[in-house]
C-alpha cells in the first residue's frame, strides 16, 4: 500500500508538532522518519496511524482517503519504542490478540501464530509472559503481533532504541531481511543516523516539524538540501569558509596548494580510523579523519603541524 | 474468656448477635459491590477526563476519611431522615444503614485504583486500538485484567471498614435489633449491659474477618504485581 | 508523547457520560449530606447556633478532644518515624508480620478497639486490679480515651513514611556517612528533610482522624458530659437530648475542621510535594 501525506498539520496547545508536511511513500519501501527529538516524527508516524487526528491535511492510504477513519479500522500496524506488551498475557496471547479480535476461528489464530512466532524466533517463548522475555525478544514479539493481522502498512517508532548497542544492530539487519522477505510498505521513526542509512530505502528527514529532505541514504549524505541536513545526517568539519566531512580531508605534513596549515592538539585512535583534532594559527578547530594506515605512514604526533585540504567540498544543494 | 468456648459459641449463635451479624455482613457486602462499580468509574473520570473543579472534586473524595463518622451520621439522618428536605425518609430502614455505609466506604476503591490507572502505559491501549479494538474491548481486555488486583485491594479495605462501622450507623438506622441492628451496635449494647462475654464473641468474628481482608490485601498486592515487567 | 493523564480519546458523548455519571453519584452520596448539616445549623440563626456551640459542655468537649489530639498527635509521629525506618531500613525478625500489624487499626472495627482496651484495663480486666491498687483509674476517664485516640490514629504517619523512605533510598544517607557524619546528624541533617513531606501528610491524617474518633472512645468513656465526651460523643449526646441544633452546631465546627484537613492536603500536594 502507497501512502500520500499532504499538507498534514498538527499542534498540541501552542506546540506546533508537524507544520504542513507533505511527503509520499511507494508500496512495499521501506522508508526512515529521521530527526532529532521534538522534530515530530513520532507525531507524523502516528498520525499516519490514527492514533492522532491531524489538524489539517489528508492521509491517503492505498488510494483511500484515510484521514476520517479510525486507527481500529485502517489495518495499519504499529509498534512502539517500549513495545507495549500486554503484561498480562502470554506471548501467544500477544500475537493472537488481533486475530481474536477479528473473531477469527481458533485453530487459525494457533497456526498463524506458531508460524509468526517462527518468522521472529520466538519458537519456544509462546507461554511465556512479557515480564519473563529481554528487550530484543519483547520487541520480536510486537512485531509478530503487529504482522499477525497481515496489514497493509508496518509503522515503527524508535523500535530498537531502547535496546543496548549489539542488540540495536542485530535487529537492524533483521528488520532488514524482514522486509525483504514479507514486502510490507515499512516507515520507521529514528534519530540514529546511522540506523536511518543502514536500513532504509529512502530517507526522510525532518527538523521542527517540518521536511528538510528526502532522499536516499546517499543523496541525503552527500547532496543534503540545507545545513541542518548537512551537520544531522554525517559529521561536518569547517575549512576556512567550506564545509567538509571530516574523512574527506588530505593531511600531509608537507605545504601544498590550497592547504590549510593546522596544529594537532590530539590523535585519537578510533580503532579502524584516526581521529586528528586540530587547531589553525586562528584557533580555529578543524576535526579530520583519517585511515590507521594514512596515520602509520604519517607519522603524527601531538603539537605537529600539518597541513590540511579538503579533496570533495559540501555544499548544502537548495 | 469466661465460659469457654461453649460460652463463645452460645454467645454467637444466639438469634440476636447471628442477625446482627447476619445483616452486617449481607448489607457490607452489597455496598461494597456498588462502591466498586461507582469507584471503579469515579477513579476513570478523574484520571482520563478534564474538566474544571477536577482538582476539588478530587480532594472531596477524601471527606468520608476527613469527616468524623458521628457527623457522617448525622448528615446522613438530615438529608434522609424524618426531616428530610427530598422527602426520602429511610431512618430506621436497612436502607439508611446501606447509605452510611456507601459513604463511609466511598474513597477506598477510588483511591485504590487511581494510582495504578495513572501508572498504567497508555501504550498498550494504543497497540490495542491499532490491531483493531474498540473503545469497550481495549477496556475490557486491557485496562481492567491490568486494574483488577487494586480493585480487589480496595474491596477488601472497605468490606473491612463497613463491617466494623459504628458512628455513622447508631444515628440513621434507629438500632432495631433483628431489623437494623449491625454487629458493631449489638457489641456497644452489650458492654453497656455489661454482657462482655457476648460482646466479645462477636467481635471476634468480625477481627477474624477484618484479619482476613487484611491477607487478601496482601494477596491481591502480589498477585498484581507478578506480570510486571 | 503519549501520557497516562491526557484525556482519554473516547468519543464526546460516551465522555460526558461517564462524567455526569461520576459527579452525579459523588453528589448525592456526598456533597448533599453535608450540605444540608450547614444548613441546618444556622437555620435558626447564628445567635441559636453559637450559643449552642458556647455551653460549658461543648467547651469542655472541645478543649477535651484538643487535648486528646495534642498527645496521640506528637506520640504516633515519633513512633511513626522510628517504625517507619526499622521497617524499610533494618531487618529483623518479624518485619512484615510487624508491617502488616500496622494496618490493623484501618481494618478493625472501632467499637472492637474500645472492648479491648476495657477487657485490658478494666476493672475485671487484665490489669484491671494492678491499676485499682495503684489508684489508676483507666476506663471511663481521660486515659482511656488517650489510649484509644491513640491506636485508631497509629497508621498515618508510617503508612506515609514508608514509601517516600523507599524511594530516595539509602544513597544520600551512605553518602553523608562516608564524609564522616554520624548515625544522628545523618538523620537529622539527611533522613528528616527527605522525608518531611511524608511526616507532614501523616500528621494532618492523623489529626484528622483523632478529631473524629468516636466509636472507640465512645466505649471507652463513660459518657459523662462534661467530664469525658470529646466533641464527637458531644455531638450525639445533643442529638439525644433532642438538642438538634446544639448537635448541628458541633458537627459543624468539626466538618470545618475536616475541611480545613483537606485544604491542607491539597494545598501541601500543590506545592509539588511527591504525593
């Protein structure tokens, strides 16, 4: 199912949560919501839903103007950043719950069930109860409960930030094949730009509310539409008057042409990378990275000057 | 004990303290239920409605604990008494007694499941709502098996009160012995009449009683908390 | 963003409902009762009711009950404190029957704790002929009475104790002690202030509850207006003489004073005390 958001307005009190966004998604993509805290995705997202009724604006899902109707009845499912397990009954009763719902008969709701709870690993874990499961299980589990009523569109918000590191990336892969394998139209709410990258086909971001770009992990990176975009989505340096990822950076110890000269204040080994602080004769600070090998043959050391130029300039595109 | 436990047995089975029992804990039992429900519905409006005078609403709830019961008594007998201004006379009735004890038990189911109802993530009702639940079936599925234990809790510290009550009962039901005549009343006459031994036996009964709800306190408290998570 | 204390998303209709269903019921179960009693005091007047409230027994019965509340008061926050901290701070044998004990007096009937203490200090109680001998006389005066107020109104104060000392837990106490306080100033200095908000809501039930003790005491005292009725045995004593107004006007001094119980309470948890 494709959906079309247009010119969707929504405010709390005097908060403007979403200012006028008008965005679209094809069937079957799977597309990040990216912004900082208080940008409104998660207001978008469950707008999206029918969890909140917008202001202004409409919400098309598949062709149908949705907007008017209730969360219960667009077949939209959801899941939420601390999962929302019904404590009180059993991951089999979870998954089952909007089977139950729909009156669908016993037998039915038992094998859709046991077949979800094999699509998300959760064989063995059926009677168990929410309070007996970790995180990443409580979060397969919603997953499984959201898909157990085949709807049309997969809504996550935050879905594995409350997770810890190794967890977060395990599951971000295994949304991935997921979604590869069920095909479900997917948006998911993040402020990891690293997540956002990793998983999604399409990237919107957003900031107060509004829509800054959207694009392909790619395209947001490398051609952002505006400063905020620039300095969310990947780590900004300043040369001079330019802007540069800090990994687009040559550092020699020779003069050259163009380059800037600059003092380390400090190497930081970053494992598979290098981290140079450095600081111009105007103690201006420029942050550059590069390979351990570049670092080896280099030679740095702290207090050494270097000069620096950048080799792919950023330029916010309009 | 003087007279052993014949003696306590005579005392209780006899007609008058077994109808004062009776009675007590037949008409406990029935305010406790409509407390539940009108509680239950009390404590929902004051967590998810808003309106204006919410907060004075709230803190009246807490005038049966506030009031002294002799005054609870009284008004009571003013408003539903011989002089009533509604001309609704139930003095002397068992139906009096019911009104005082509606209002002396009032706050315990509210208070009860008023916490746990704020506490309660409204996440789990959006799911609900969003794998196709209505209004009555997120309620029913979801909030109530999640506010069943305080609801509990908060019955069995009202059965507690209302069986033991005395001030807000001696004026409104006129003491009738066999008619209106609760236990805590039939226990007072007899220690003026200086029958402690009757006395006695009957309020063991009801300490036995109040003992018993204090467990099923506890009970419901572990009970509701073992799926958390 | 989604929060327990929004409103909820029920339709409007359903809403104003529930709404008028609630309020309708609190009204008449509570608000037309004493309305009425205010009423009814003054309608024969202010004079006729403040002289009623101003005969020697209703003084009596005043400064009786405020004697009352002025020693169980002080006595249960102390020991409201001290158990409070055993419990939730110390372990020792019998901690939880002890907990549970504590709810006792909420569950038993008040008239039941009168009996008791008679069958204790009575004249054929328990230690009824040590006290004879000793010309201590318990049941039917003021002692009784204390010792009643007493154990009706035990609860609060550890009852609101308990969770707050749970809740700040035992960091900032550990903290005070590794920079070299004492086990008395730490308390002093740490524990008290932590918890004041607790001890404060404690107290005001508590007072709240012995000013309107009246089974227990009723009891306990012996009726003699004058001598051993507080305000509440006041109040019925009136009724019973057919001194209707005198009765309201007592009961309305008391309903000002739970009043003023609850202002308190709601004033103390707008001052953005932790409930």
């Amino acid at each position: 199912m494709s959906i079309e958001v247009t010119a969707v307005r929504k405010t709390f009190g005097d908060f403007v949560a979403v200012d006028g966004v008008t965005f679209a998604v094809r069937d079957g993509s799977l597309t990040a919501l990216l912004g900082p805290s208080g940008s409104g995705k998660s207001t978008l997202l469950r707008l999206i839903a029918g969890l909140e009724a917008p202001d202004a604006g409409r919400v098309v899902i598949g062709g149908a103007d949705r907007t008017d109707t209730p969360a219960r009845n667009r077949d939209v499912g959801f899941v939420f950043q601390h999962y929302a397990p019904f404590k009180h009954m059993t991951v089999r009763d979870n998954v089952g719950f909007g089977l139950r719902i729909r009156k669908v008969p016993r037998d039915r709701i038992r094998a859709r069930v046991a077949e979800l709870l094999e699509l998300v690993h959760l064989e063995g874990y059926a009677d168990r109860y929410p309070s007996q499961l970790s995180g990443g299980q409580r979060q397969r589990m919603a997953l499984a409960r959201a898909l157990a009523v085949e709807p049309r569109v997969l809504l996550l918000d935050e879905p594995f930030g409350a997770l810890d590191a190794t967890v977060r990336k395990e599951l971000r892969a295994w949304l991935r094949r997921l979604h590869d394998e069920v095909h479900v139209t997917t948006i998911f709410v993040t402020h990891d730009q690293e997540e956002a990258m990793e998983v999604a086909e399409q990237i919107v971001v957003m900031n107060e509310g509004r829509i800054e770009q959207i694009g392909t992990p790619r395209d947001v990176y490398e051609r952002p539409a505006s400063e905020f975009v620039m300095g969310f989505v990947g780590p900004v340096t300043r040369v001079g008057d330019a802007a540069v990822r800090p990994h687009d950076l040559d550092v020699r110890t020779t003069p050259a042409a163009g380059a800037v000269e600059a003092m380390i204040e400090r190497v930081v080994h970053l494992g598979f990378e290098v981290r140079l602080e450095l600081v111009t004769g105007d103690g201006l600070p420029i942050s550059a990275q590069i390979t351990r090998q570049a670092a080896e043959e280099l030679e740095l050391r702290n207090g050494q000057i270097v000069y620096v130029r950048p080799n792919r300039l950023l330029r916010a595109v309009a | 004990m003087d007279g052993g436990l014949s003696g306590f047995w005579q005392a209780v089975s006899g007609p008058e303290a077994r109808s004062a029992l009776e009675l007590t804990f037949l008409i406990s039992l029935i305010v406790v239920a409509i407390n539940a429900l009108a509680g239950t519905l009390i404590a929902w409006v004051l967590v998810r409605d808003r309106f204006r005078g919410m907060g004075t609403v709230n803190a009246v709830i807490d005038l049966p604990f506030a009031l002294p019961t002799i005054v609870a008594g009284l008004t009571l007998l003013a408003l539903y008494g011989p002089r009533s201004p509604v001309r609704i006379d139930v003095s002397y009735a068992r139906v009096g007694v019911a009104m005082a004890l509606l209002f002396v038990t009032l706050p315990f189911v509210v208070r009860a499941v008023q916490p746990v109802l704020m506490e309660l993530d409204r996440d789990m009702e959006d799911a609900a709502v969003s794998l196709g639940a209505s209004g009555r079936q997120v309620f029913a599925r979801i909030v109530l098996p999640n506010i069943l234990p305080a609801i509990l809790s908060g019955i069995a510290l009202a059965f507690a009160r209302a069986i033991g009550e005395f001030g807000s009962v001696v004026l409104i039901s006129g003491n009738l012995p066999f008619k209106t005549e609760v236990a805590s009343v039939f226990i007072f006459g007899r220690i003026e009449s200086d029958n402690v031994t009757a006395a006695a036996a009957v309020s063991v009964v009801l300490l036995v009683a109040s003992l018993l709800m204090l467990a099923a306190i506890g009970a419901a408290a572990r009970w509701g908390g073992r799926h958390e998570l | 963003m989604s929060s327990s204390t929004l409103p909820s998303r029920a339709p409007g209709g359903s809403k104003l409902v529930l709404r008028m269903g609630a309020l309708g019921y609190l009204g008449l179960i509570l608000l037309g009762p004493v309305g009425l009693v205010f009423y009814r005091t003054f309608e024969h007047g202010l004079a006729a009711a403040w002289n009623s409230v101003t005969t020697p027994d209703a003084q009596h019965a005043f400064w009786l009950t405020v004697e009352l509340v002025a020693i169980s008061v002080p006595l249960n926050t102390i020991f409201g404190i001290a158990a409070a901290t055993a419990i939730v701070r110390h372990r020792f044998p019998g901690r939880r029957l002890f907990d549970s004990l504590l709810d006792l007096p909420f569950a038993v009937s008040p008239v039941v704790v009168g009996l008791a203490i008679v069958l204790v200090y009575g004249r054929k109680g328990w230690f009824g002929t040590w006290l004879a001998d000793h010309g201590i006389q318990v049941i039917f005066s003021v002692p009784g009475m204390v010792l009643a107020t007493i154990f009706v109104s035990l609860p609060f104060v550890v009852r609101e104790v308990i969770p707050v000392l749970r809740e700040i837990g035992t960091e900032q106490e550990e903290a005070a002690t590794t920079l070299g306080a004492s086990p008395f100033t730490t308390f002093r200095r740490i524990t008290l202030p932590a918890i004041r908000w607790g001890v404060v809501y404690g107290v005001v039930l508590t007072t709240a509850r012995a000013l309107g003790e009246f089974g227990a005491v009723s009891v306990v005292s012996g009726h003699v207006a004058g001598q051993t009725e507080t305000l509440t045995l006041h109040v019925q004593d009136r009724f019973e003489a057919f001194d209707l107004t005198g009765a309201y006007a007592a009961s309305v001094v008391l309903a000002l004073l739970a009043i003023a119980t609850l202002a308190s309470m709601t004033l103390l948890r707008r001052r953005g005390a932790p409930a």
